[in-house]
C-alpha cells in the first residue's frame, strides 16, 4: 500500500486539572506524563503496518526537532518511508494536545489543543514522488490541506492507478475520478448541504467517483457505492474515550479490505468496527486485524481456513492444495511472505516474482477469498489477529512444526509428486 500526504507529529501532554486559574477561566494542567505519536499521514501508514500490509509512506518534514522525531517514529515501524524534503525554513506540523487523564473523569479531557505549522510548497514534491513510484500498487491521499496534495498530483496518481482512496480537506473537484473520498458529515455538508442518498449519489456522480464513504461520528458510516446503492453502518460505541485519529483508522481498513477482496459493505463494516474501537482508547492508536475481523456478514467463528506460503511459481500442487484449504470450510485467507520476508528466509536471489505479482496471480486463481501479504518471518502475528479454525500445510510438515497448531487445528495436504518450486528453479538454470 502507498499513502501519500501531510505528516504530522502528535505530543500529548497528560495531566491533571483541578483547579481553575486565577488570572483566566481556564483550567490549571498539572503535567504527568509527554509523549509523541505518528499524526496524519504517518498514522495512516501505521494502520496499514499495523493490518499487516507492506507500507510505503510518501510526505515531507521540516528540518526541525519534530521532524526529527517523526523519522525516529517511523523507523519503529515496518514503513517504508521516503522522505521528500521541503524548505529548511518550513516546520514540521505539530499537534500538541493538552488532556485531562485524572481518575475524576470517566473519559479522556481535552483541555486544549496546540498546532504550530506551515504550509508546504508543492514545487517539486509532485515530480519527485512521481519519479520513485514504480508499481500500480493502490494508494491512499491523507489530505490535511497543508500543502503536500494538490489537483495536479491528484490528475496524475488518477492516471497511474485506479485504486485511489482519499480522505479530503480541499474542494472536491481536487479529487475528480477517484475510486473513494471518504469526507466526514461536517465535510461533506459544507460541500453539498444536508445528507440523504439520492443527493449524495448525484453528488458522487457529479466528481466521478466510484464510492462515496461519510463518516458520522456517533451515527456510524454512510456509503454510496458505484451502482448508486446506499448502506448505512451503525455504531455499536459503548462510550466514547477520544476521537483523535479515527478517520485515518477508518481510511486504511477501508484501503485494505477492498485491495484484500471485501467488497464495498463488508469493507464499511470493518472500518465502523475499527472506528468503534479506536474512539473508545485513549491517544492515537493503530488498528490491528482482532479490531475489525468478525464485524462482516460472514460467520468467522467456525468457518475461516488459513494458509500460507511465498507462492513464487505457482504449480499444480499449490492449486491443489488451496482447492483442498477452501473444502475445510467457507473462507478461506492465503497468508503470503512479503518480498522482505522471502530475501530473509530464502537468500537474495528470491523471491523470483514480486510480492504484488505473486499475490495477482493467487487472486486470479478464485480460490482464495482473501489473499494478504504479511512481513514477519512466520505467519504468526497474522494468526494470533485472525483466529482461523483451521490451518492447512503440506505434506512436507509435521502437525507440531506448523505455525499456530498452538491455536488452530491442523490439516496437512500430502505433497503432490512432481511439483517443487525450488525444483522448477533449478531445472531453469
């Protein structure tokens, strides 16, 4: 996945207020505890780390402290980031929030918010991005207005890919032909007045856009898809802790499940049970597969088949071996080593295919409901997060050396005679 936009730095400064001062009605924040988060665009990339997906990152920070510690940030994380920098005279967008987390209060208190930033200067930000991306992979727009987005970027990521999802900011002609916008209510009543679902879908007609996602706080997700059909998410929020960063939660489940082959509605569910989630901790935090998977119309309790593998040439005996995982029961999800992940495990002279080749080909197949890439060395962390009934390997495994026996039961598949990848390699020579 590429995200493209504003990044940002979160500081949370936590304390105490009981007291009000002196000198204004405001209150007295006595200081416990600092610390920093990936904001915007950068939180965004880290909710699609966090949904186990290969993660490229395309923004700009200022030559300043939090720039500095943005970068430092990142480099915690499986990220990608490619840093395009801006002037040195420019800053680094800084959210500084001032919260009230004493046990007086059920939830989360913001007492104040703080944002010191400038405006970037797209001149050479376009050009430069466009040059270092190399494959039609989807990409997700976190547009905070601050100058990173602009029409002529969107003209031409619009001609390099279909899958664009994109959480606006600007006027939406800024964002004409894309697959997705995603406003929130507020935004979009700016736009186009009061909400119903026959304005909305002329108003999706009217940009061109294939779906049209409306975030709704308390009130859930809207959605009008590309055939003009409207689907309404409810909340099912017990109580709301803090909202900080739940539309950029929302915007990359969104991404992930219609790039892993959920289709629009399963994929707004995920992303109201993933919202769900978020608002009801405290701070900005990632969203992992536990969140989301189980909301959708599917029955995951009994039913979820997992496999996995690098699948770098496929043959007749990873066919069959998907054929016999999809007969276990009814999804079946196809864990996928990243290209990182194959060079660890396989040395550099593989994977033979790319990561986005390898999982086309598995998808093109119709086998797999879901085919993710994962960039662990084992499938267990994925595991763990999706709770599979099943696991199926083959032949050339014992029950006890497969990855997760711990947590699911255990099918193998004999090996088909004659089919070996390493062995297709070697006779290629």
């Amino acid at each position: 996945m590429i995200v493209i936009g504003d990044i940002m730095l979160d500081r949370w400064i936590e304390g105490s207020a009981k007291r009000i001062s002196p000198e204004a009605p405001i209150p007295i924040l006595q200081e416990h505890n600092q610390h920093e988060t990936l904001g915007g665009a950068a939180n965004v990339a880290n909710n699609c780390s966090h949904l186990r997906m290969p993660t490229s990152l395309f923004g700009a920070v200022g030559y300043d402290r939090s720039g500095d510690i943005v970068k430092d940030l990142l480099k915690k994380t499986y990220i990608d980031f490619h840093y395009l920098p801006w002037m040195a005279c420019a800053k680094t967008t800084t959210k500084t929030r001032f919260v009230e987390t004493s046990m007086q209060f059920p939830f989360i208190k913001h007492v104040m918010r703080w944002d010191d930033e400038a405006k970037f200067i797209n001149k050479f930000f376009t050009d430069g991005l466009m040059q270092r991306l190399v494959t039609d992979e989807p990409i997700i727009i976190s547009d905070y207005n601050k100058g990173v987005v602009t029409k002529e970027l969107m003209d031409r990521l619009h001609s390099w890919t279909h899958y664009t999802f994109i959480d606006p900011k600007q006027h939406p002609e800024t964002y004409r032909g894309a697959f997705l916008v995603k406003p929130n209510m507020k935004e979009y009543v700016e736009w186009n007045g009061r909400f119903d679902p026959k304005s909305a879908d002329e108003f999706r007609k009217k940009y061109h856009w294939n779906n049209l996602v409306v975030t709704d706080s308390d009130n859930g997700i809207h959605l009008v898809d590309e055939n003009g059909l409207y689907f309404h998410a409810t909340t099912e929020c017990a109580g709301v802790v803090d909202v900080a960063g739940a539309g950029d939660t929302v915007i990359a489940i969104l991404a992930w499940a219609v790039t892993q082959g959920w289709d629009m509605v399963e994929a707004v569910q995920m992303a109201n049970r993933g919202a769900t989630s978020v608002v009801s901790r405290a701070g900005v935090v990632p969203v992992d597969m536990i969140d989301i998977m189980g909301h959708v119309t599917y029955d995951f309790d009994d039913d979820i088949v997992f496999t996995n593998g690098v699948f770098d040439i496929l043959h007749e005996g990873h066919k069959q071996l998907l054929k016999f995982a999809k007969e276990q029961g009814k999804k079946l999800v196809v864990g996928i080593n990243s290209d990182a992940s194959v060079k660890r495990l396989k040395g550099a002279d593989r994977p033979i295919n790319k990561q986005a080749h390898r999982k086309m080909m598995l998808e093109m197949l119709g086998i797999a409901d879901v085919v993710t890439i994962f960039d662990d060395d084992t499938p267990m962390q994925l595991i763990k997060e999706l709770r599979p009934n099943i696991i199926v390997k083959g032949g050339d495994y014992e029950i006890d050396e497969v990855v997760g026996h711990e947590i699911a039961h255990v099918e193998i598949f004999p090996t088909v005679e004659g089919y070996s990848t390493t062995r297709i390699i070697e006779e290629t020579k």
